[in-house]
C-alpha cells in the first residue's frame, strides 16, 4: 500500500500561487478538506483568488469537478430505461426555458432528471418559477424523485443538501471574496453539479450578452469550450449552445408572470424568441440523447409536440406529481400576479422602432420590485415582474406603452421605473435583429 502523507493547506496554497500545476492528491485534499473543515475558509479562499489569478489546466480542472462531485452523494440512475439528458443554462433574464424544455422533451421520448437553483441578483432561478405553481413541490425525497422519472420521465427539484457540499461552501466563499470570476471554478462548480445528478449527456446554454454572466462572445465561447471539454472528457456527452441575451428572453420576467408565459408557449403562443431558444436546447438534447441524428428531424418531433397538446400534457402531468394544482394549465390565472400595475410609456417626438432594451437593466428594475434577490437568503416576491409590451424591433408610437409593471410595494416603483426608463434605447430606421442563437461548441476529437 502506498502512503499519501498530506500536504500542510499553506503548501497548496503556495504551489498554486507560483504557478504551478496542482496534482490530483492535492486538489482531492482541498476538496476534502473543504468540506471536513480542515482547509479554513482563509486558507480556502487564498487558494481560490490564487485559481483566480493562475488559472487551472484542463487536466487540474477535471480534478476538481470530480474531487467536488464526489463531496457529496451522486445519483444513479440505471433503472431508468430512456436516456437521460438534462440541461443547464449559465443564467439570464426573462430564462424560463427550463419550465416549457422539460415537459416537451419528456413528450419526445427523453427522461429529464433536472435539478435547477435559486435566482441570485438580476437573473431568475428555475426553483422560484416553478414555486409560484400554488402547491408544488422542488422537494422530492429520493424515492418519489425515482418513481416520477420512471412514471412521467421528467422531475425538477432542487439539489438535495447531501449533494455536492463542496460547492455549496466554495461558492459562498468566492461570491464574498470576488473570486466567482474564474472559467476553471465556473467549470468545476457548474459541472460539479449537474454530473452529480446520474444524466447520460448534457445541454448547456451558454449566455452571452448585457443581461449575461459572460459579456463578450469571445469569453462566452471560453466558457463554453471549457465546460464542454471537461465534461466530455468526464464520459458525458456534452454540447454547447450560445445563445444572445442583450434582450429579456419573451415578453414576461417575473416568478408567475414567467410561468404564464411559459404555458403559453406550451399552448402554441409563445413568443418567437423564446421558442426559437427552446426548440434549439430541446432538439439539441433529443440528438444528443441519441432518439434523432438530425436536427429538423428533432425540431419536427418538438413542433408536433407542441402542435397536439401532448407537451403541454407532459407539464400538467410533472405539476401534478409535484403537488402543485395542475387546473393552473388551463387556467393561468391561478397564478397570482400582483394586482398593482403602472404601464411605462414612450416619450418620442415621432414613430420609431425600438433598437434594444438592456436585459441587466430590466433584470435589475424586477429585482428591485422584489422578483429577485440581492442575496442569497431574501425573501422574494413571486407575483410582481415586467411585462414587455414592446420588444426589439418593434414599432412605437410616440407615447405608446413600452412595458408594465407589477408591484406589490409602491415605495419601490419610482427606483424601478428609472431603470426601466434607461434600458430602452430606440432607432429611427427599422431594426435588424441578430440571431439569438450564436453559435454550438461540440467535444473536438
Ligand atoms: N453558476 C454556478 O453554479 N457556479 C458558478 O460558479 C457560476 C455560475
């Protein structure tokens, strides 16, 4: 038997902060010591700004997605038949592709095991949407999460507090030690997650814009050749989609108003950004799951889907398994929205067409209404958003409503509209709109 004897933490620390390259032992004995308590949070997060500044090779980068994977309890699942393949979008606003994908992609022959988070600041999270469902549920002990998966093939909950500890203290420690900018510890704490869930293959949207984590195309495309790259070198097939998020995605941003929207999308009404995203995850997913070798194939199966009622069946099906009241499918006006409105309206001197409206702001302007949280433990409001009554492109008379507002404190209206004001930016000439979809970054080799 070999002896490992472990390093001092400051040892680690130091290697990483000359440059050096990490071995496996020692980035094993940071993970577990992470979680232990044997690496303090000071040694930690000395370790974590010295990742920051050095960087981490693909190989150390894997290491540590696997090190933080196996913190925790890792979820198999061979006794589901269909392929599983989940989905993971990098945050945005206006985002609810997760609610109408899943429900579409389980009505196309996938099974999706979807464990999603907590909005944080301007961007929404999946776990707050779908808690504006009256009723439902993100948590499912292990065995009701297995016998959703095998009944009606899709689940979506929330990561169970034994899985993957070491994110849950490493993310803490890098949002208070600005140390969340990091493609290697991006990587790690997204991947870290979502391979700890049991899926076959994984989609992930990459978002890249105003409203985005990842502001330039170029270090959205890092980000994902990164995370595609150590995924699939982890046995996980795995593509990259990236997708544009200057613009809010559809018209509705806000907890219920999302999930509204969302249903409407299931019905054949959604909006054609938010579907033409949709589709492109979704058909992406059935490919990568192996059930089409063709995109348009995928995408027709996807329409049909839509078409014949049978994905939106598939959502009322996945709320009714969850507790939530699954009457809100036909009627969405279960979905409490807050009754206090105020529409925002254009002062143009003459017609124009509206060229962008900043996702980061509008994001900001419903956080403010208390759709969104600036820390972690706030408590949000799931009825008050923005509704977007104009999108890009559009033509707007010179005092037409732009958007409305639904809030529920008046206090916070006047700060809300301000920023709403400054996200609108307009255009004299009709305006081109580029493609939401920028690009696919697939395993090379
Ligand atoms: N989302 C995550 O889960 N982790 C990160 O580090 C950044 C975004």
């Amino acid at each position: 038997m070999v002896l490992v004897m472990a390093e001092l933490p400051q040892d680690i620390i130091r290697a990483k902060r000359d440059g050096e390259a990490l071995t496996k032992a020692q980035i094993e004995q940071f993970v577990a010591g992470v979680v232990s308590g044997a690496f303090r949070d000071y040694q930690s997060s000395a370790l974590l700004m010295a990742i920051v500044l050095n960087g981490m090779s693909a190989e150390e980068t894997a290491w540590l997605t696997d090190a933080m994977m196996r913190s925790g309890r890792v979820v198999d699942l061979p006794e589901i038949e269909r392929p599983k393949v989940d989905k993971h979008s990098t945050g945005g606003v206006g985002d609810k592709v997760s609610l109408i994908l899943a429900p579409l992609a389980a009505a196309c022959g996938l099974c999706v095991p979807m464990m999603s988070g907590r909005g944080l600041g301007h961007t929404g999270g999946t776990l707050d949407k779908l808690e504006a469902i009256p009723g439902f549920s993100v948590e499912l002990d292990d065995a009701a999460y297995r016998a959703q998966l095998r009944s009606i093939h899709q689940a979506m909950i929330g990561q169970s507090a034994d899985m993957v500890p070491a994110d849950r203290k490493l993310y803490a420690l890098r949002d208070v030690t600005s140390t969340v900018e990091s493609v290697p510890l991006i990587c790690a704490s997204i991947l870290s997650k979502k391979l700890a869930e049991g899926i076959d293959a994984l989609v992930l949207d990459v978002k890249c814009g105003k409203g985005a984590f990842m502001k330039t195309e170029a270090d959205a495309r890092q980000l994902a050749e990164s995370l595609v790259r150590i995924s699939s070198t982890m046995g996980k097939p795995t593509t990259a989609i990236l997708t544009r998020m200057d613009d809010p995605l559809g018209r509705m941003v806000g907890n219920s108003l999302e999930v509204r929207e969302a249903i409407d999308c299931l019905k054949g009404q959604g909006p054609a950004d938010l579907m033409e995203v949709t589709y492109t995850l979704t058909a992406e997913m059935l490919c990568l799951g192996g059930l089409y070798s063709d995109h348009s194939e995928a995408r027709n199966c996807l329409e049909a889907a839509i078409a014949d009622g049978s994905a939106l069946r598939a959502f009322e099906q996945l709320v009714d398994a969850q507790g939530g009241d699954p009457k809100v499918v036909k009627d969405p006006s279960l979905l409490k929205v807050a009754t206090q409105t105020h529409e925002f309206c254009a002062t143009l001197l003459e017609t124009a067409y509206v060229e962008s409206i900043d996702a980061l702001r509008i994001g900001e302007a419903a956080r403010m209404l208390g759709a969104g949280r600036a820390h972690a433990d706030a408590v949000i409001d799931l009825t008050v958003g923005i509704e977007l009554l104009k999108k890009s492109g559009d033509r707007v008379e010179p005092s037409e409503p732009l958007c409305r507002l639904y809030y529920s404190q008046p206090d916070e209206l006047a700060a809300a509209l301000e920023r709403v004001e400054s996200a609108y930016a307009f255009s004299a000439e009709a305006v081109d709109l580029p493609d939401l979809v920028m690009g696919r970054v697939v395993a090379s080799g």
